[in-house]
C-alpha cells in the first residue's frame, strides 16, 4: 500500500502564494503518476494538476500560469507552489497516486487526506 500524506495549507490573502507538499510512504515502487485534486466546497473534486515519473505536467485552465507542479523522486515527494491565489482557488487540495498515468477519467489507487486552503479576499 501507498501512504500519502499533505502539508503546507493554511490560510492566505488574495494575491499570496502557498506550497503544498505530499510525501508518499510505503510500497512507493508502485508510484508511477502523481496528482493534485482539489474540492472547493459545494463542488466535485476536480483533477487538478498530475505529473508523471519523468516530470511531465497538465495543469486545469484555472491554474496555469499561476500553480506550478514539481516532484522529487528522490524523497517520493510532490509539490504545488501556487502563486497569485485567488479566494475560488479555496479548497481541499488531495493528493493521489497510481501506477499509471492519471487523466480525468481516472481515479488513483491512493489518496491522501488533504489540507486545507483558504484564501480572503
């Protein structure tokens, strides 16, 4: 099994940046993609930025130019610098890991259970 576990949430003012990490543990060899999902209230959670094993990146409309996916395979690591947050980027933002490539008709075989994002207007 795939332990992942988020960090780096919180609250911010509009126009801030946050870093969220997610540190996965365990049977980490079955890690291929890596994603961030993020659930804003009353709304589905939405996939929103994956990167594979070899670095390469998709990002929703809502976050480009602005959110940043990274990973450091070394420490099995993933991270989302986002930059210029707005108050609808506030969320629960997931972390999710599965031996394939992740695209939105597909579910991870791990998750991790968020953190939370708040930002004021």
């Amino acid at each position: 099994q795939v332990q992942l576990v988020e960090s780096g949430g919180g609250l911010v003012q509009a126009g801030g940046s946050l870093r969220l990490s997610c540190a996965a543990s365990g049977d980490i060899f079955r890690i291929n993609a890596m994603a961030w999902y993020r659930q804003g209230p009353g709304k589905q959670r939405e996939l929103f930025a994956p990167i594979t094993s070899d670095g390469s990146t998709n990002y929703a409309d809502s976050g480009k130019g602005r959110f940043t996916i990274s990973r450091d395979n070394d420490k099995m690591t993933v991270y989302l610098q986002m930059n210029r947050l707005k108050p609808e980027d506030a969320a629960v933002y997931h972390c999710g890991a599965d031996s394939c490539p992740l695209g939105p008709g597909r579910l991870p075989a791990s998750w991790g259970q968020g953190t939370q994002v708040t930002v004021s207007s």
